[in-house]
C-alpha cells in the first residue's frame, strides 16, 4: 500500500513513473478486473464521470469538487486516454484508486481503450514520447482488455460508455459477451462502446463508421425491457457538461473541460442521491502546470507563418 | 460474431420484409449473449437482422398533397438533393403522383436511367474564383465554403467551359515548391511557374495566380451535360473516374451546378426503392460484382498478403505509417489519385491520408509534418476531425469486406460521407480468453491482437460503385474505372 501512495504521489504530478512500476500495477489491475463481472453493480450514493482524455489537472479538479474517492463512490465511463498530455497519469492514477479503493471505483472501458485507437488519438505518442518505447503502452492496452463494459447503479441506471446495441436488448445479454479482448470492430460489444442517441426513429448507421445511431424507441425499449430508469453515458463532447434526452431516459456526461485546451466548454458529473434524484456538479479548466509550477500552455502558432 | 452480408433482404414497397434465412455462423465462435435472431424473435421485435436492413435503401421520403387526403396510396416522390452535400434538408419533389389504382406499380416501373439532371442540381449561385486570384487565397476559399473543388472562371468568357482548382492542384502546388517535381527539359512554363513558388530567396514569394497553376496540373477530362440529359449519360462519364461534371441549361449559356460521384451516389441510394431492378444488384457482393481492387486472394493466408505487398504485387497503394508524409504525397501525385491507405509492417490497414488533407501542412508552422510520419500525420488528421464533428472521434478506418454486398458499401459510404471504402481481410477469429494460470506468469505478447480488423487487400470507391450501376444499364457500355485516371494530364 505504501508503495501505491507513493506511485499516487507522484502521478499528481505528473512526474515519471518506472516502467517496472506500470508493469506492475497493470498486472495487479488484471487479477482484479478478472473477477468483475461485464456488469458491475455499484450502490447509491454514487457519482458517475464521464471521458477524461488524458486531462490529469482536471481530474484532480474533478475530485476536488465532489468529494474525493476517500469519501465518494465513483463510476467512471470510460475514455481515461488519447488527446490529452497525460492520458498515461490519468488512467494510472485511476488504476491506483482501483487498487486501493477497490469497493468505491468502478472502472468502465471507452472506445479509446484499446490498441487501435490509442495509435491514432495520441497515447502511443505520448509513451514512445516518454519512455522512448511501446512497452507501457502494451501494458496498457493489456489492461483495458479486462475493463469491464458497463454497470447498474441500484437496479435503476445503467452506465455504458457509448450508447445501446441492436444485437443486445438486455442487460443479461451483456453479461454473456467475452469482454477479455481488443474491442471488435462489429457486434454488440464494439456497439456499446460506439453508438450515438441521436434524433433518429430508429437504428441508424453511424457517421463514426462504428456502433449505431439510436433514437427515443430504442431507449425507451431498452429502460422498459430492463426496468431501469436512466441510461447514463459519456462519448461525445457536451458543451454545458452534461445533457439530458428524450424526456430523461437518457444522460451524457462530459468530464474534460476546455476539452484538448480549446473548445471552451465546461465539464460536468452526475451524483446519484439514495432516493436516486439526480444532482449535477458543473466544473471548468485549470491551467495545467508542471511539477516546478509553471503553466504548460500547448504551443501558439509562431507570429510569422507563411503560406507555403 | 461478424454478420455474414449473404443473407439477402428483400423488402417490397410496403415494408414488409421477408425474415432472411438465418445462416449457420462458421466465423468466430466468439460466445455472444443469445443468437440476436432468436432475442429478437423472443422479443417479438423486427424479425430481419439490422445489419441486412441498414444494407437496404431507406424508405422514401413522403410528400402530402393536397390530393392525399382523399387517395389511399400515398403519393411517392423523388428525392432530390440541394448543392451542399453536408447533410442540409433534402428537398422532395413530387415526380410521381400514381393514383390509388396505380398505387406503387408505377413506382416500380421506373427506371433510374432515364431521371432527368434537372432533378439533381439545384440552381443556386456558384461560386467560382477568377484565374488572377493567388492561390493562397483559392486555398482560403476552398476552406471557407467547405468545397473540395472550384471552378476557375475569368468574368466575361464562355462560363460554361471552366477549369478546377481543388487539393490535387495544392498537393502539386506544395510539391512544386519544395522541389519534388521533375521538371522535364524544354518546360519553360513548368520552370518558371516553380522558380516563382520557389522564391528567388531574396524579394518576397511572388503570389502565383491559380489561372497559372491550374493550366499544369493533372486533371480530368472536362464533361458538361445539359439539364434535359438524362442520369444515363451522367453515370457512364463518372463511372469512369470523372469526379464532377457541369451541368448547364439547354443552350449551354450558364452553369446551372455540379454534380459529383458523391452527389449522384447519395440520390440513387436515397431513392432506391423507386428502382426495383436496383435491388439484385445491391445485393450482390463486391466480389461477385468484380469491382473495386482486390488482391488476388486466391488463399488469404497471411504469408500470401505478406509475401504480395513485399513484392509490390498488391493493387491497391499504400504507404507504411513509418514512412515520412512527403511521400504519401508524392506517391498521390504520381499514381493520380486522391487518397492513400496507410499500413503497417504487417499490412494491417492503420488509417488514410487523402488530398484534402494537404490543408494542413500549408503554413510554414505546419511544416515539420512532412517529415514526421504518417502515422502522426493521422492522428493529427484524426484528432482534428474530431473536433470538428462536435467530439465525436470517428473509427480510423472505413473498410467493408469482399464479402459484403453492394448495398452495405453504399450505405456506409453514404453514412460516412467518404468517397471510397478499404476492402479488409475479414478476421479468423476473435483473440482466445486467457487461461486462469497464465496471470501468475507474465503478460501476454499483444502483437496477434493486433490482427483487427484485418490486413488491406483491396479499395471500393465511388467509381467502382458506379461502374457497377452502369453496367447494369439496359444498354450496355463499356465502362473502364480507370479511364479517367490513365488521362488525367495537364489540359
């Protein structure tokens, strides 16, 4: 335990942590994750998060505002990399309050857990960037293997990170699904992991080239079928934090404010009382610093820019 | 678990579909929940399977009149698109009105062919840019409106006979200034065009009139059709490799639109269900139909699509993700085409660059790109069209299989908005679960999880789909895809 205090220490920071040390706890990750089920059950008082994308300072400020994982019960929906400068502290020090916290944190996979999005949205780079070789990030990406794909928070909300699929209609369906792989690229689990709600009558390819496009049927079908209530989920950018569907049915929660420290936007969670009524924690960007407390401001364009 | 696209669907006017056959799966045994069919009928819930039905034409758009009230068959009409392809209404005109004992006979009856282009274009103001505009400011322009060409017009002259600026002309433009163009012996016009990219070094870049590079960039042949023309002879010239084609009025006087592979594509697919000896055809597969370009698979082992892309037997161009940007743009030049597959050591399809996306290294800034990788370049892309589309990051590749039908490639490249779709290898099977005992050891080499979604052996594009619909014309053309391409020189 002293030793993940010490990796939580410095993981607030953002100062380097040890390849052994990765290994390490990526490995200990998996003998945890293995006995979880696709779909965790977690009680209420609870808060649930939406993407991070690698924006550390945010999440410190995220927890911050709601209460911190030492008191706190907390879902997360996915998307702890790519895009942002830390996706490797952030998912880490996730990973770390999972250790330690293991009751109180429940960790759901984004479509950004995985190999072949991480190459393309920007984690590789930032390992090959700090460590000089793909090693952690394979370690990584092993561990997102065993991150389980959604959870119910007291037999009314279901938390999913993308949305609903058509090869699914149950949340026992889900539960059958081999969830130990690199996410598919087709079926139900890539779905979940992909879909849009959108203002659709009914299932609709979707423009990403992944998952479906769902409209109110579908979810009211989905809450009826499972006698829940909500469905909550995170995967596409929300400029006022978090936004209610189709009469309630359905929530996106967006947890990176000033998403890529440009688009302005402010972040939000979502806690879920006992009684199960809904209260919303809006929060902006920080201004990320380096450990000698110097802004880190991603570089402007130079003043002489020419065409060509 | 992936979906066999043999199952073909066969829905009538009406919307009654017939239940496919239900196939037995002899791909990966990944376990699913239940078999989706049998939730689904348990469910008493649609009983085809979605995939088969979003492979199918959306319904038609209805259009209430004043007579529908009082008839029962509810009168069907075109669809009809406006200029912007980004998804802006779609306007309905009504084209057919059957009466109630014609009810959808006639809608049957039709054929594709012989629509009028008057019903794709919507006369509009185009825009267009003069030959003495700086190219920096053409470029701007592009950017601006969300084109991806526009027409070259000098005020005065006969506007109905046009050059194109668009991103092959920047790509060659960039190209140009850097040197990477062979300039053959005896080109003064080329030589002196590339001294003023170039600089002298010492006064300020000459800006370069897009009048001037146009006149020595590769292009298409140039096509224009009247507006009485039917979508027949529209289809034969762009089934060929011709991107877009002017449409003007009757006395070709004046321009009424443009209409793109893409434009033409979209209509047809949105009003499918008018034409019903369109559906064998979209229910063919890709294979069967022999288009787009597929490696030889004769055995897809995985030391056959090695052993092909090391001897550059693949048809299909590809440059590897290691390999600096420069050179997917030169290849683009070199090869005449508008977008390149990026892979792996293993072939494994990693993403694409395509012309347009020149519009990012296009300021000295921006520069360094070029030597980065490729596999950079595209998450730069990547991270970049995300944004723009609201925070919605989209899967790196389009691919479909050889396997899939006509119809599942038009529908996804309708969805994506692209203009061509990567053929993969469909994948053996899922990765196996991990062994309880092997978690006290060490963990697993990744590298055979790599394997989705497949290795790159072909491309399906927009040509292709419209070769394959105009060879289905009841007068049959010679139609070659790559004709347009193999002629594409300075005009």
């Amino acid at each position: 335990m002293m030793h993940i205090d010490r990796t939580i220490g410095l993981l607030k920071q953002g100062k380097h942590v040890k390849e052994e040390a990765v290994y390490s706890l990526c490995l200990k990750l998996q003998e945890l994750l293995m006995a979880e089920a696709n779909v965790t059950h977690v009680d209420t008082p609870v808060t649930i998060c939406g993407d991070i994308h690698g924006q550390l300072h945010d999440l410190l400020t995220l927890f911050e505002k709601s209460g911190g994982v030492e008191k706190t019960r907390y879902v997360f929906l996915g998307d702890f990399v790519d895009r942002g400068f830390y996706s490797l502290e952030s998912f880490l020090l996730l990973l770390c309050y999972k250790l330690k916290y293991p009751d109180r944190i429940t960790l759901i996979r984004g479509n950004h857990e995985t190999r072949q999005i991480t190459k393309v949205y920007g984690f590789y780079d930032e390992i090959m960037r700090k460590y000089g070789n793909s090693n952690v990030w394979r370690y990584c990406c092993e561990a997102f293997d065993y991150i389980s794909l959604g959870a119910v928070i007291g037999n009314s909300i279901f938390c999913v990170h993308g949305g609903l699929s058509p090869d699914v209609a149950t949340i026992d369906g889900i539960r059958a699904i081999d969830r130990k792989q690199e996410v598919p690229h087709e079926g139900a689990m890539c779905d979940l992991l992909w879909s849009d709600p959108d203002d659709v009558d009914k299932w609709s390819m979707s423009p990403r080239g992944a998952g479906y496009l769902f409209g109110q049927n579908e979810v009211n079908q989905f809450l009826h079928t499972n006698g829940v209530d909500l469905i909550a989920r995170a995967h596409q950018l929300v400029m006022e934090g978090y936004k209610e569907m189709f009469d309630g049915g359905l929530v996106t929660v967006w947890s990176a404010p000033n998403y890529c420290y440009r688009c302005g936007n402010v972040a939000a969670v979502l806690r879920i009382e006992d009684d199960l009524q809904r209260n919303y924690t809006i929060f902006e960007a920080v201004q990320p610093q380096d450990g000698g407390g110097n802004a880190i401001i991603p570089t402007k364009k130079s003043q002489m820019d020419y065409f060509l | 678990m992936p979906y066999s696209n043999d199952n073909s669907l066969l829905a009538d006017g009406a919307g009654n579909a017939k239940k496919a056959v239900p196939q037995p799966h002899s791909q990966s045994q990944s376990p699913q929940a239940l078999h989706p069919q049998v939730v689904q009928q348990q469910q008493g819930q649609q009983p085809q399977h979605l995939v088969d039905l979003l492979s199918t034409p959306p319904l038609l758009a209805r259009v209430t009149t004043n007579d529908s009230a009082h008839s029962s068959a509810s009168s069907v009409s075109l669809v009809s698109l406006g200029r912007s392809d980004s998804g802006s209404a779609l306007q309905s005109l009504p084209m057919v009105q059957p009466t109630p004992s014609q009810g959808l006979h006639a809608v049957h009856a039709q054929k594709w062919q012989h629509t009028r282009l008057s019903q794709l274009v919507q006369p509009s103001k185009l825009i267009s840019i003069p030959p003495t505009l700086p190219v920096e400011q053409a470029f701007d322009t592009l950017v601006k409106h969300h084109l991806s060409s526009l027409p070259v017009q000098q005020p005065g002259q006969d506007p109905t006979n046009f050059s194109t600026f668009d991103y092959n002309d920047l790509n060659f433009y960039l190209l140009l200034a850097l040197g990477r163009i062979p300039i053959p012996e005896g080109n003064t016009e080329l030589a002196d065009l590339a001294k003023r990219c170039q600089g002298d070094g010492v006064s300020d870049n000459t800006e370069v009139p897009v009048g001037d590079l146009v006149r020595v960039t590769p292009k298409d042949p140039f096509f224009k059709l009247a507006e009485t023309e039917s979508l027949s002879n529209a289809i034969s010239i762009l089934a060929s490799g011709v991107h877009r084609i002017a449409i003007t009025d009757v006395q070709a006087t004046q321009v009424r639109g443009i209409l793109s592979q893409r434009r033409l594509v979209h209509y047809l697919w949105e009003n499918a269900r008018c034409f019903a000896d369109l559906e064998p055809l979209l229910n063919s597969t890709i294979r069967d139909l022999n288009i787009g370009v597929i490696n030889a698979t004769g055995s897809s082992t995985t030391s056959t699509i090695l052993a092909n892309a090391a001897t550059s037997n693949s048809r299909v161009i590809s440059v590897r993700g290691d390999q600096p940007l420069i050179d997917a743009l030169l290849k683009m030049y070199n090869e005449r085409i508008s977008s390149i597959a990026v892979v792996d050591m293993q072939y494994n399809l990693l993403g694409n660059i395509s012309v347009t996306d020149v519009k990012h290294v296009t300021r000295t800034s921006q520069f360094h790109l070029l030597n980065d990788s490729c596999r950079h370049f595209i998450s730069v892309i990547l991270n970049l069209r995300g944004l723009e589309n609201g925070g919605k990051d989209s899967f790196p590749i389009f691919h479909v299989y050889p396997t899939s039908t006509l119809g599942r490639t038009i529908a996804k490249l309708v969805a994506t908005q692209s203009h061509r779709l990567w053929i993969v290898q469909r994948p053996v099977g899922s990765a196996p679960p991990v062994p309880a005992t092997d978690v006290q050891g060490h963990l697993h080499n990744s590298q055979d999880k790599d394997n989705i979604p497949g290795r790159l052996i072909g491309v399906v594009s927009l040509t292709d789909v419209l070769t394959a619909l105009a060879r289905n014309q009841t007068h049959h053309k010679l139609i070659d895809p790559q004709f347009a391409r193999k002629h594409r020189s300075p005009q």
